[in-house]
C-alpha cells in the first residue's frame, strides 16, 4: 500500500506526485473556479503492480476530497476509475455525467 505522505501536489507544475521505484507517477491537473481539472494520468513503464494505478487515483481523489472541490475528469484512465467507484460521483460539477 501507498503512503499518503509520500503524495505530493507540485503546484508550480500542476501535478499530483509520486515516487514509485525511483521514477515520477504523476496527475496532470487545471485548477480554474473550484474546480479541478484532471487531464492526464502518467504511471512509469517500470510499475508493473496493477494495483498501483488504483491505490495512487484513490489517494489523489481523498486528497481533493479534503479541499472541498469538485472535479472535473478529461483523460479516460480517470473516468474510468470514477464509473468503478461510485463514491466519487458526488465530487463531479453539477451537470458533469460520467
């Protein structure tokens, strides 16, 4: 299992962040309005837990969850992690279906 401390939100890239065999998982992201745009989602090659993907979405969408913001999915890997769970639905923008 992933460390939350180990998460971190470069604001100056705009990206969630996380070490993962000595390489960068990353969430690139837009912040407009109250709301957060995730855009893509980049796991290195050399990560070949499955779970891992899972484990950092789940992570990052807890860390969102904190700020009180809603978020708005455009790359497909994210969407599809919300469809799996439901929990997340409530954090989309009124309007927002997925």
């Amino acid at each position: 299992m992933i460390d939350a401390a180990e998460l971190t939100d470069n604001d100056f890239l705009r990206q969630f962040e996380l070490k993962v065999d000595g390489e960068l998982a990353k969430i690139e992201y837009s912040l407009q309005d109250r709301k957060i745009f995730l855009t893509k989602l980049i796991i290195p090659d050399r990560v070949t837990n499955d779970e891992f993907e899972e484990e950092f979405l789940t992570l990052v969408f807890e860390n969102i969850a904190e700020r009180n913001i809603s978020v708005v999915p455009t790359s497909p890997e994210i969407a599809k992690f919300i469809r799996r769970h439901r929990k997340y639905k409530k954090m989309l923008p009124v309007g927002i279906r997925i």
